[in-house]
C-alpha cells in the first residue's frame, strides 16, 4: 500500500437520510462539517420546494454552493486586489 493510499480516510456520512462513504485526505471532523452543510443546504432547498426528487434537489443544492462559492471567491479576490494596493502605497 502506498504512503499515498495510507493517508487517506474513510468517513460514512449520512447525507438526506442516506449514508455515503467519503474517502479524502482531510480530517474527519472536516469531513463532518462539509457533509452537514450539503446536508443542511439540501433540507432548506427541500422545504421551499418540496415536490422536488432526490436526483433534482441534489442538483439544485450542488448549483447554489456553485454560486456561492463563486460569490465568495470573486470577493476574496477583491480584497486581495485591495490589499496589494494599499500595500504598494504604503511602499512608496
């Protein structure tokens, strides 16, 4: 078995009432938190529709964490931006 392979972990999660098998090199605790999340974002999207199926709202749920991942990554370069400005008017 490779060094690759031993770092690896097996986490069952339950996600929606099923249990999935997630296997990464984070820490289970990490593993946790992001499978609730899912989780929760799957439940709030359920209840505002709630005709949806499992397949449709797991689609839904994996766009809406898109958007905002997008959301946050364009203002983390933002600020970035903002940060190296304000550095070099501190250098000259």
């Amino acid at each position: 078995m490779s060094q690759s392979d031993q770092e690896r972990k097996r986490i069952t999660v339950e996600i929606y009432n099923r249990s999935y098998t997630v296997i990464g090199k984070e820490e289970s605790h990490h593993i946790r938190m992001v499978s609730n999340l899912v989780d929760q974002k799957m439940r709030e999207i359920h209840e505002a529709n709630p005709t949806l199926d499992t397949s449709k709202l797991a689609v839904l749920t994996a766009v809406n964490t898109m958007n905002e991942y997008i959301k946050l990554k364009e203002e983390c370069t933002e600020l970035m931006n903002y940060i190296e400005k304000l550095e070099e008017k501190e250098e000259s």
